[in-house]
C-alpha cells in the first residue's frame, strides 16, 4: 500500500459563473457562438453529477471552439468549495481566500462547512459522526461532501503528527463494537487500512501513510458514505 497514491480530484477547466451576477462589465462582453452539450455527462468523484442554477434547473455545459465550460457555482457547491462574485471588481472568487467584500450571484454562495465534530478544529465535515476519531492535531488537506440519491457522501484527506499505529487502533477500537456484516483491518508501523461496512446503513474506508510531501506528518484517508 505505500506506493499506492490516491487520487481525489475533480478538474474543472474553464468555468464560468452561472446565476445572476449583478452588472456586469459591459465594455469586456463580446458576442460569440458557442453550443449548449446536453450530451456531455458529467461525474464528481466518481458520481453522476447534474449542475443545477437558480430554483433547480438544470443546466448544461457551453462547447466553444473545441473547449467544453462548466457551470463554476453548480461545480464548486458539489466540491464543497466556496464561491463569491465581487459586484463592485467584477470578480469570481473561488475557494476559502475569497475576499471577504465579495457579493453573492443570485444563487447564492457556499460557505465553508461547519461540522459537529469538536475533536479538530482543522477539520469542519458536515456529514461525518459526530463521534468519529480524528485526532486534535488532524488538518484537512481535501474534503468534499455531498449527497447522491438522498445518501451523504465523504472523502476526507487530513494530515496529523500523530503515529500511524495509534491511528490504525483508534480506528479500529471505534468501530469493534459496530455491527459490521465485513470487515477487515491491516495496521502496521508505516501504514494501515481499515474497511467496513454496515449493511442497508454504510460503508467506510479508512487507509494511512505517511505523507509523500512532509517526513513529519502522515496522511489519512477517509472515504465514507451512506447506503
């Protein structure tokens, strides 16, 4: 498992900003021809995904000149990602260094989520347990969250200090007295991985390594949904 890299990721080229936007800069506006790809299918970490604007409707990718354009409010709501329109500089702003002036697009924006979970702060998931290990020193590296088919849905990254054996325990001590229908659990010094799953109710994986940027620190994570 050392030489495994996991890659959570959801490239978005191109994007424009979907929903009202306030006035907009009329001297920097040009008339193009482009084609509306209902076509296209669309996946979010490995999910179908359909973008949606202003009361739900759904909308479809621009193609122009050999380049496909997502919608950037619709996308980064499913990353869990903020994203504001500056009014006033005629601005998108996408992720937590948005400033802080930005107005809001008729769809409004997404804040950083806030969770129940009072064991991290570096950590804020709306869906996981609230009672689910993460040790103080736990810093999120990457987290989306999102709900498929009505069940939540979250692939967690986070960074800690703490030893890889201590966290491959923890987690296992958490989940003994689960009813888990399988199971199985690998700790070792440098690495470990822990796999469940309670039928009809979810399923987690957790796996942990050292980080391949920082010798310091080691990388956990965490993917978890509901069935």
């Amino acid at each position: 498992m050392k030489n495994k890299k996991w890659f959570i990721a959801a490239g978005v080229f191109g994007m424009v900003l979907t929903g009202s936007a306030g006035v907009y800069a009329g001297t920097q506006l040009e008339t193009i021809k482009a084609y509306l790809n209902h076509g296209l299918a669309i996946e979010v970490n490995g999910q179908k995904f359909t973008p949606t604007g202003d009361k739900g409707k759904k909308l479809a990718p621009i193609t122009y000149q050999g380049s496909t354009y997502l919608p950037a409010r619709s996308i980064a709501e499913a990353l869990n990602t903020e994203v504001k329109y500056d009014v006033k500089n005629n601005k998108v702003s996408i992720g937590s260094s948005s400033s802080s002036g930005a107005s809001s697009g008729g769809s409004g924006t997404t804040s950083p989520s806030t969770g129940t979970n009072t064991q991290a702060s570096g950590v804020k998931s709306k869906y996981l347990p609230a009672d689910f290990p993460l040790p103080k020193d736990a810093k999120a590296t990457s987290l989306i969250e999102n709900v498929v088919d009505g069940n939540k849905k979250v692939v967690l990254i986070y960074t800690t200090k703490e030893s890889l054996t201590t966290l491959g325990t923890s987690y296992k001590t958490y989940y003994q007295n689960k009813n888990w229908t399988q199971n199985s659990e690998d700790i070792q010094a440098d690495e470990f991985s822990i796999l469940g799953r309670e039928e009809g109710k979810y399923a987690v994986t957790i796996t942990g390594n050292m980080s391949s940027s920082n010798k310091d620190l080691n990388e956990v994570t965490v993917i978890w949904g509901e069935e």
